[in-house]
C-alpha cells in the first residue's frame, strides 16, 4: 500500500512482512544492481540505479528500528 502526505512531501509504503522481508528484498536490490552489465548495457541505466538506490535507502530501518526487529522477532 502506498500513502502520500502531500503536507510533507512524504510516500509511505507498507509492506507485509517483518525484518526478515525487509532484508530480503534490499539484498535482493542490491544483487540486481551488482549485476548488471555494463559491458552489454552500457550507463544507459543511470536513472534505475539512482532510484534503486534511494529506494534501498528508504527502506533501510534505522536503527532502532532494527534493534526492535530483532527483539520482537521471537515474539511472533
């Protein structure tokens, strides 16, 4: 789901999952941009990695945010 609050000029994204899934999926961003291939592609992908990046950037948990991933992961 995604939220727009226009008054900050913020997108919230919720996404089932737990910290697990939160990880999975910025490991997963990150494999398809190491992986890419220059050599082929050439830098025609400049923007994908500018908003790949930003995206993986987002959806790292700060860190207490972290902390309370890995404390209440036991609890589910």
């Amino acid at each position: 789901m995604v939220q727009i609050n226009k008054k900050t000029n913020q997108i919230e994204v919720s996404i089932p999952g737990d910290i697990s899934d939160l990880t999975s999926m910025q490991t997963a961003l990150m494999d398809l941009i190491q992986n890419y291939n220059f050599n082929d592609s050439g830098i025609c992908a400049n923007n994908t990695f500018f908003y790949a990046i930003n995206l993986l950037q987002a959806l790292t948990p700060d860190t207490d945010q972290q902390e309370n991933g890995i404390k209440n992961r036991g609890q589910h």
